[in-house]
C-alpha cells in the first residue's frame, strides 16, 4: 500500500493570496467596515463579470434564496419545486416563506432536473408551482432553454439555484446572467470557486425584482421618497414597506470577493485542467468507477463526483468512503437526497419518491478538488482508488 500522506487533502479549500489579504486590510483601516462602498464594489465586479444589470450582495446562499422567494411573492398557499439533489437550504428557504415544497427528479447522466420528469409533472400536477428552481449541480448547467420554455407554457417563475457555478456558461452567456431565469443565486463559501466567508448574490435582469431584494436584505426598508407612503421628512428619513430581514454582507467581506474576482477565470482555468487530468489517471486505471459528465467548456466545475459502478464490484460507498478517509484523502457525500432527511418525511416524503436521486446517492463520492490541488495529490488519490479495488 502506498505511505499515507502526512497532510489532510481536503476536498475542497478557499486560495487566499497576500493580494486578497491587502485588500481586506485596507478595507480595515478605511473609514466603512460594512455597509460602504466596497459591497457596491463587488456587486459592480459580478454585473460586469457575468453581463447582468443587477447584482444584490447578502450574508449567505441561503438567504439569496430566501429574498429571491420573496420578491417572486411566495408565499402560503404557493409551491415550488426544485431537485433532491441539493443541500436543504434549496427547499428549506421556501418553507420560510410559508410555502409547499415539492421535488423533480434528476437525469441520471447529469444529476440535474431531468427536463422530461419536469414535463410530465407539470402535465400531471393539481396545482402548478410558483416557482421552479433547477440546481446547476457542481457548476454543470440545467437544460435551461426548455425549462423556461416551459415557464412560459405554465407561467411558473425560475429561480437558478447556481450556488456551484460561478464562471461557469450555457449557450455563450455566462452563469448569473439570467437569460433563462429570473433570479440567479451565487454562493461564495471557503469551497466554492472564489470565497467572501460565508456570503452569497441574487443576480437579476428586472430591476424591480432587484429594488425588492435590496429592501428585503436589510428590514424591508427604503430611504427611495418614490417608494415611501405619503411625503419624506427629510435626509434622514427611512419607511418600512415590507417585513424583511438583516442579510446584509459586509464591506470587510466584499473586499476580499472583489480582489477573487481578479482571479475567478484563472480559478475556473486551474479547475478544468486538473479535472481533465483526473478522467486521463482514472480512465487509464481502468476502475469500476462511473464519471460525471465531461462538459469541460461549460461546468465551473466545483465538485468532481466519481459513482460506483455497482454492475462491477461488490464493494460499497461506505467502504470506499472509509478507506479514502484513512488514507487522509477528504472524500464527501454530495447529497443525501432532501426527500429522505427526516423533516422532510415528516412531510410526507418517503424512500422511492425519486428513485434517479436516491440511486445516485447509494454510489456517489466527491473526491478533491481545488486551485492548489497538487498533480502529485491527484495521483496519490487514484492510486488510493486502485488500491481499494485491488484488495481483497
């Protein structure tokens, strides 16, 4: 067996440079540390970098979701569906707003909402939901030329859940710029492809729906004498025309999304050659292994899951999993489908509501990938797969 390696190969990881740490350091020293200029800054770098007009900065993800449910009106009585394939805060954000959830099932080749179950769901459906939310899963895009093909046969609203795809693009235009879609969420965790922390945007081509989100990301207020109820008193004067919240992101954060921005195209560059690279070593290994798909001109690529080929071995996830963990290698599970979490059964969602999700995720493992991943880490994590196939 090959020596263990002495570090921890996470499978995923932020880069910081000094040129980021500067800039976070002026921003210190400066005269705003949140709420100044530096948000409008970083928001000004996404709506230039992925061609939409408008772009609202917030604390996370999750709360980009939730305000863009809300400026879409969802509410009590309303549904949306979205994919099991995805972490919670998908489908829980709708819950916030008091809304029914449902789910699509993937296509098994791209672990995205399979276009055709989509179909023949709306076909079926009772009711038609208020908002439909394809996950551009480890940044490859959705079929979203026909699901907002759909959107306009129903009149469903679209919400890009693209928390994976920043840098990525679907038909030459770039991820985040909603020509299919409403509203796109971005994600900027210490995993994703360029990081602020924890923080997270809603991109849109309505400025309406923007104007909303800004309000909604900071107590529904506004200081716009055009939005107000009756007359302005004065420069000082703020009205609160909508429940909102306190999602606001700050400017120590926004310095440092600004300065990755600088290098999201070499993140994005760096991602897709060690990915090809992994399907050279692990088509040469000749495994029992299952690949993602091979869009390497589309995908940002923030995730490369390997599958089981359960038609070849006898061995388990659980066992792969635990030896690639005891070989120091940072393995994850991306996703336990949110139809089995038990809240969701709660629910009334059982095991074989979505057999494409649960299949994939009995076979599924993500194994490294990051800038700094190295090609000799690389190798040593194949060779770790060779070895668990090779024991007896």
């Amino acid at each position: 067996m090959s020596d263990k390696k002495s570090h921890y190969i996470p499978y995923g990881r932020q880069h910081i440079t000094e040129i980021d740490v500067n800039a976070v350091t002026e921003v210190l020293r400066g005269d705003f540390i949140t709420q100044g200029p530096t948000v409008q800054k970083f928001e000004q770098k996404l709506s230039d970098y992925c061609a939409v007009p408008h772009v609202v900065a917030v604390n996370s993800a999750t709360t980009a979701l939730h305000i863009a449910y809300h400026a879409l009106g969802l509410t009590e009585g309303d549904e949306l569906w979205t994919v099991p394939n995805t972490f919670v805060a998908t489908s829980n954000a709708a819950l916030y707003c008091g809304a029914a959830v449902n789910f699509v099932d993937i296509n098994p080749n791209t672990f995205n909402m399979c276009v055709e179950s989509l179909k023949k769901k709306l076909k079926n459906a009772k009711k038609i939901p208020k908002i439909v939310v394809p996950v551009l899963f480890s940044g490859l895009p959705c079929d979203m030329e026909q699901i907002h093909a759909l959107s306009k046969e129903y009149g469903f609203k679209i919400v890009e859940d693209a928390s994976h795809a920043i840098g990525g693009s679907y038909k030459d235009t770039k991820t985040g710029n909603c020509a299919y879609s409403d509203i796109t969420v971005l994600s900027f965790h210490p995993v994703k492809i360029i990081t602020t922390g924890e923080g997270g945007a809603c991109t849109t081509q309505d400025p309406e729906l923007a104007i909303k989100m800004q309000e909604l990301r900071s107590h529904g207020i506004t200081k716009d004498p055009t939005r107000m109820d009756g007359e302005t008193e004065g420069g000082w004067y703020y009205q609160q025309t909508d429940l909102g919240y306190n999602y606001r992101i700050t400017d120590i954060q926004c310095a440092l999304g600004a300065s990755q921005m600088n290098s999201l195209d070499k993140f994005i560059n760096a991602r897709r050659k060690k990915v090809a690279y992994y399907f050279d070593k692990l088509e040469e290994a000749n495994l029992p292994l299952l690949m993602p798909t091979n869009d390497t001109n589309q995908s940002s690529w923030h995730l490369f899951i390997i599958r089981l080929d359960v038609s070849k071995t006898d061995k388990t996830r659980r066992q792969l999993y635990d030896h690639m963990i005891a070989q120091n290698i940072g393995v994850n599970v991306h996703y336990i489908p949110v139809h089995l979490q038990p809240y969701y059964k709660n629910l009334g969602f059982k095991a074989g509501d979505f057999p494409n999700a649960e299949e994939y995720y009995d076979a599924c493992l993500t194994i490294p990938l990051y800038y700094d991943l190295k090609q000799e880490e690389q190798d040593y994590i194949v060779q770790s797969l060779k070895e668990f196939f090779d024991e007896k």
